[in-house]
C-alpha cells in the first residue's frame, strides 16, 4: 500500500502529538513543523502529498504561508487549519484554491476523512463504481432477454452513459472493456428490436411508438411558445453522452426544467433527420408535397438549405402566427456575428439555431490526421466537444441568452456511433456515400448482419427507382466496396459515423431550460 507523506505546520504542534499517531498508525508519514516559515522552506525543498497548515502562528501566518506555498506548487494540496470562524479568513483561504477547512477543536475522525477526501479519493470512487456496475451489471443484461419497449430501450441507453461517464478514467481499462462488452451486446439486441418495429411506428397508429423526428417541432417545441421568447438549440450530431459533459457549464446559467429523449428517423443523417424535423413531414412525404424545397440523393446540391422554408411552412399547417428567426451556424465567424447581434432576437416568438460544429468535428476527425490523434475514442471526442463548447460562440449566446427570462431547448438531429467493423457491399457508382446507409439498385452483400428495406415506401422513403432499395449497417459496421477495400478499413476505422441503427445514433437528447438568475 502507498504510504503518503503529510508537512503539519502549527505553532502548538506537540500538543497534537496524539492526531500525529493515529495517522502513522493508519500508514501516513507526517513532517511536524512549528511555524510557517519552515512549512514553506520545506514544502519547496521536499515531496509532500498535502500540506496541514495552522491558519494562526506566530510571525508568517497561515494564509501568508499558503500564498507563498502555492506559488512555488500550485498543485499542493493545503488543507487550512483554523480557530477562527471568521468568513473573510474562510473565503481568502477557499480563493487560494485549498483542498480543505478545518475547524479547531480538530478530532482524529475528522482529519482522517480529510485525508482520505484528498489522497484516497479517486481510488475509493473508483472502487465503489465499479463495485456499483457490477451490481447493476447483470440487472441490465437480463434487461435483454426481455421484449422491451422504445422507453426501456431509451432507459437502457442512458443507464449505459451513466457508467461510461462514472468509469471514464485511465486506470479503468478492465471494468471499462466489460462496459464496451456490454454496449455491444446491448447494440445487437436494439437493432433487432428496430428491424422489428419500425416499420409499425410509422405505419400502424395503434402501435406503442416513441416521439421521433418529424413529431419533434409539433409535440416539444410549439406547445413552448407563448409568454416566453423560446430558443430551440439544435447542435448536430450531439449524443446523450456529449450532453451530460456539456450540461454542468449551463447549469450556472439555467435551471433544467426536464431531461427526455426522442428517436430519429432512418438514416440517421442531416438531410434525412434534421428536414423532417423542420418540416414535420417525413422524407417520402417532403419529396412529394415539396419538390422543390427537398433534394434527393441523385442531385449534387447541398441537401439541408430549406429548413427555414420548410419550418415557415409547418407553422403555417399549425396556424402558428408567431415572429421567427432561423439562424444556421457553420463556422466560427458566423458564431461570433450571432453572438454579437443576439440582442435583437428577445422580439421574436421563437429562435431557431442550428450550430453545425459536432458535425464538423465528427467529419473533420475522419479527415484529418491531426483530429484523429487527438480523439482516438469515445473519452477523447467528449473531452474535445467540451473544451470545444466553452471556448465556442455558442457558449456567449447561451450564457446571452441566460441573462432575459426565456425557455431554451436543446436538441440534435441524430447522433453517432465509432465504428469498428467493415461490411463488404457492391453497389453501382450511382449508391450514396454515407458509410451507415446504403441506397440504390442491385446492392450486393452477403449475410444478414444489416437492416434491409426492399420497399422504402414502407418507410416512407423516396425510392428514385423501381429497383431502389435500402440497405442500413447496424451495431459498429460501416460499409466498404472490395475494390477498394483495403483504403476504407485504413481510412474509416475507428472514427464516428452516422446513417445507421443504433443507440447512439438513434437515442438522442431534448433538453428544457429556463433563466435562472433573471434580474
């Protein structure tokens, strides 16, 4: 067992002789020091764990000690040690970034535990999780044989980020490999589950369904509008798990009203998912009634530049007569300018944002060389759209937007999943490129390891061709013609993608947020 070596400072230190025990006893090596002049000498000279510091002493004080302390490392822990209840003393020590208060009279009982807080803490936390998963381990995978519905599916998924956050340590690979086991596992079962009832949510109006893309605008965000200025927030590709790493930083600003999730529309893309948002309508339905505003997989030009007509055109079919703004975000000037001019949308009944940067970072990652060293899994592409977040425009506009009474809802149009496996497939030089989803005419593939649609008009897909069919990868496939096959494994392995069936893609966040320090 590490034992771990503790600089004490206080000008009566003989009188704790018997607290200095009962930490050697416990396996703690503790330096005594009467004064804060030598605690600070000899902080810089040796290697301590964290640092007793006796807030009144005579010459140097304390807080005088701690300033200097830190200077040298400010990576020390200092825990300040004090009889004066005073709350200046308390809020000057707490601004010196130290690990802990103590009040004098101390007890044994409650220096250990100060101890244990800092020293021991990760490997207790990091026991008592993984004691915890295992417990609900086996809970989840019985979860399995049962036929669970969309909301127990939905359940499952978040139960599944909870531990990947709980564990998301270094030091976790074992527990976290039976995590990534049981992800797996639970991906194998939900695709069935889809292939099973898909077809049923969009077909049979008796059928238990969930809420998914086209429903989105009409069941969450209209009944939101009305004393209120509503901002709905769509950053794309934004999984649950992004969310959560996200959702701490706004909670300063905003008290969260409710948490849910919806499900996306097959394929799990932009120009699928994020019309029929918008539109309310689904794909099949947009390509019939709006032949101009929707762009089919044959035509070259950009497939997403209508959602602001195809919204306008919802409100109307809603006799919605509201003031909107519809403000598309794709690089980081265009931020910038919206968050400067943010003002000015506080007049309108509802804000419309849609901030393109989780795309660009999954597409980037599997483009650029650099990207993809610095986000090799699922840790690192949180962490990146974290440090993304807050140093994004989007940010300000939030932490703007925080300022006036409001309602905010922060959604996605579908998620992504890392893909690990290649699924060969043969198609004609006409068949789409996305890597999760396949359409066209004489698609060639063996086996039965992906979701096949021989009648898109069942899915309420556009079928360009007599012959057109679908073809989706699910659990971590990604789909790769032989000629070439060699490239794709080398190239698309191991980034994120999105088009197919899983949870990832499929389970995606909604999220309802109101001012909280509105003045």
């Amino acid at each position: 067992m590490q034992r771990y070596n503790i600089l004490w400072a206080d000008d009566e230190i003989d009188l704790l002789k018997p607290h200095i025990l009962f930490l050697e006893q416990r396996g703690y090596d503790i330096t005594p020091v009467n004064n804060a002049s030598d605690a600070v000498e000899l902080s810089d000279e040796k290697h301590f764990d964290v640092v007793f510091l006796d807030e009144h002493m005579p010459g140097m004080s304390g807080l005088e000690a701690l300033a200097l302390i830190k200077s040298n490392k400010p990576n020390l822990p200092v825990v300040m040690i004090t009889k004066n209840e005073e709350e200046h003393i308390m809020e000057e020590a707490i601004g010196s970034k130290i690990a802990d208060y103590l009040i004098k009279p101390l007890n044994p009982s409650q220096i250990l535990l100060s101890v244990k807080k800092i020293l021991d803490n990760k490997r207790l936390v990091l026991e008592k999780t993984n004691l915890n998963y295992q417990q609900e381990f086996r809970k989840i995978s019985m979860a399995f044989m049962d036929d669970m519905n969309h909301e127990q599916w939905a359940d499952i998924y978040r139960k599944l980020v909870h531990w990947e956050l709980q564990m998301d340590q270094p030091d976790n690979q074992e527990m976290g490999d039976v995590l990534d086991m049981q992800k797996t596992e639970a991906n194998a079962n939900f695709a069935k589950f889809i292939i099973r009832n898909y077809e049923s949510w969009l077909n049979n109006p008796s059928s238990d369904k969930p809420m998914m893309s086209h429903q989105l605008m009409k069941k969450k965000v209209f009944p939101e509008l009305g004393t209120k200025p509503v901002f709905m927030i769509l950053i794309d590709n934004l999984r649950i798990d992004q969310w959560k790493v996200i959702e701490p930083e706004l909670l300063e600003y905003f008290t969260l009203d409710k948490e849910e999730s919806y499900y996306s529309i097959l394929p799990t893309t932009t120009a699928y998912a994020r019309n029929a948002i918008f539109s309310g309508q689904l794909p099949l339905e947009m390509a019939k009634t709006n032949p101009d505003l929707w762009v089919g997989e044959d035509e070259e030009e950009g497939k997403n530049n209508f959602e602001d007509e195809f919204l306008a055109k919802q409100l109307r079919r809603n006799n919605l007569n509201v003031k909107m703004s519809y403000h598309k975000i794709k690089n980081l000037e265009e931020g910038r300018n919206l968050a400067d001019t943010v003002n000015n949308l506080f007049k309108n009944d509802l804000n419309v944002i849609v901030y393109n940067f989780v795309d660009m970072l999954s597409h980037a990652r599997t483009d650029m060389a650099m990207v993809r060293e610095l986000a090799p899994d699922e840790s690192a592409y949180r962490s990146i759209t974290k440090s993304w977040f807050l140093h994004s425009p989007l940010y300000d506009i939030l932490k703007k937007i925080a300022e006036k009474d409001v309602k905010v809802i922060i959604t996605t149009d579908h998620g992504t999943i890392r893909v690990k496996r290649p699924f060969k497939i043969i198609g004609d030089r006409n068949v789409n490129s996305n890597l999760r989803y396949k359409q066209g005419k004489n698609l060639g593939y063996e086996g039965e390891k992906v979701m096949t649609v021989a009648k898109p008009e069942k899915l309420f897909l556009p079928k360009p061709n007599v012959s057109t069919t679908y073809v989706f990868a699910i659990e971590d496939q990604f789909f790769a013609y032989p000629n070439n096959y060699n490239y794709y494994v080398n190239f698309y392995k191991d980034t994120f993608q999105h088009g197919g069936v899983s949870m990832e893609e499929m389970i995606i966040p909604i999220i309802f947020l109101s001012s909280k320090n509105v003045s």
